[in-house]
C-alpha cells in the first residue's frame, strides 16, 4: 500500500494522500475514482514527468512511493475501440438494404435492379458484415478507447461517403455498367482478411505487444490490409462506374496512406535496422 499525490496539469492538488492498495497503474486508477466516481479508468491519463501510466504497469516499474506525484487528465467521456468500428460499419449494413429494397421511398419509380446493382449489393453487404466479424471476433486493440465525441467524425466516413452517397447512385433506377471485376474484389477481401489474422496473432489477447509481420502480404507493404482494402474498393469503383464510389475510395485511400506512412515510421523508429526497409508503405513498390 502506498500513499501518492495526484495534481492536475495545472498543478493544483486533486488528492494529497491517495490511497493505493494494489500493484498496478490499474489499481491505481481504481482508487481515484472512488474518490472521483465521474472519472472511471478508461477516462484518465496519468503521469510522472510526462512518462504515460498504462493499465498493466506495476507501480513499481514506475518507483511509484509514498508520495510520489502524479498527474491527471481527464480525456473526457469514452467510448471503446471494438465498439466504435461496431457503429461505424453498421451505418453502411441498415443504409445501403434500405435504397436497394425501398427505391419509392428515393426515387420516382421502383424497377427491377440489373445484374450489376444485385452484385454491387452482394460485394458492399458481404465486405461489411466481414468488418463486423473482424472487429468483433479478430482485431486486439493496443489502446482500451477514445473519446465519444470522435465517434461523429469516423462514422461520417462510412454512414455518409460510403452508406448515402454510394447507394443513393448505384440503386437508382437506370443505372448500368459494363464492368464486371468480381474476382478482384473477391480476391481482395479474401487477401485483406488473411493479413488482419496475421496481425492478430502477433498481439497475445490484453497486451499492446508490437512485433514485426511477416508472411502473406507483408513481403513487400509495411500495411497490406490497406493495400487490399484499397483494392477492394476500386474493384468496386469498377464494378459500378458511379462518381460516388470514386469519391469514396479517394477519400479512404487517402487517409489509409497517412496510417501507413505512420505506421511505417513507428516501426522503424522502434525496431531499427530489423524492419525491412524495402517495404513500401501501402503500394508495393511504389508508396
């Protein structure tokens, strides 16, 4: 049991003698909030001179003593990662059935759709639903949440761009194409599956380990599941022919790239000379 001090960042003092009774920066977090009930683990970021607490440190990792001083932010209200890619892929799964059974409630007549539109359909629910088994069944998230308010900003990106804008145009009555790429969006999703497996299972189940991956896909690209989700996407662009898609798939390669590059950044800057540096970021070869 130890006795700490918890400050604000700007110094005034929260709690002079905080009782710990437990190991970790968990339990720590813990014992403020029965002094602070508003401010449950999720929503508070700790300390020591600018070094972060995470949940699974000891406290005497950090020397943490009778009163060592620590201080507190709150991150506001938050909201956990699993659950925002929830919401956020589900936008597309309700909006995009809803123009493709209900086209009286959006246009001026109901026709039958053409071969393209029914595959269109088929691809965009299948690649959903395959987000929403990802998010629920394989992804391990390095960080517990983020703040609900940016849950507005990332669903806009799939409920408006890819829910209402595409399927406003690719469901409207008339609407043709000549292309047909199937097996490529096929092959993508398939291949973007693969490498989301891989990356799982570098991460054991509760840590934030990070290690280098290998095998399918990462020969060649720091973040093949941006590769092939890209790819995905224009097979769709192609399959459809519509502006909206077009938009969209712009609009998401654009912000995968910054992931990638990112992404690319922190590996080498964490594991050095032993990332292969030949690795582009998102496009073999190229980016």
């Amino acid at each position: 049991m130890v006795f700490v001090k918890v400050q604000s960042r700007s110094g005034s003092v929260l709690a002079e003698k905080l009782d710990v009774d437990g190991k970790t920066v968990l339990d720590l977090k813990k014992a403020f909030q029965k002094q602070f009930p508003k401010y449950y683990p999720d929503r508070q970021r700790l300390t020591i001179e600018k070094t972060v607490l995470y949940d699974k440190d000891t406290l005497e990792q950090h020397n943490i003593q009778d009163n060592t001083v620590i201080t507190f932010k709150d991150l506001g209200p938050q909201i956990s990662w699993r659950n925002v890619f929830i919401v956020e892929y589900i936008g597309p799964l309700f909006i995009h059935p809803l123009f493709y059974c209900c086209q009286k409630l959006f246009y001026k007549n109901a026709v039958e759709h053409t071969p393209v539109q029914k595959i269109c359909f088929l691809f965009i629910m299948i690649h959903f639903l395959k987000r929403e088994f990802e998010t629920i069944c394989i992804h391990r998230f390095s960080n517990n949440s983020m703040p609900v308010k940016n849950i507005f900003k990332n669903s806009f990106h799939y409920w408006i761009l890819s829910g209402v804008n595409m399927a406003y145009w690719i469901y409207r009555p008339g609407f043709t194409s000549g292309h047909l790429p199937a097996a490529t969006s096929t092959y993508s999703e398939v291949s973007n599956l693969l490498t989301h497996i891989i990356l799982r299972n570098l991460r054991p189940a509760g840590t934030r380990v990070r290690k280098i991956p290998y095998g399918y896909g990462f020969n060649h690209v720091t973040c093949p599941n941006y590769f092939f989700e890209t790819l995905a996407w224009v097979a769709i662009c192609l399959l459809t022919g519509s502006i909206s898609s077009y938009i969209f798939t712009i609009v998401a390669f654009a912000q995968m790239y910054q992931w990638a590059v990112k992404k690319r950044r922190n590996y080498i800057k964490e594991f050095g000379d032993s990332f292969p540096k030949q690795r582009t970021a998102i496009i073999p070869f190229l980016l």
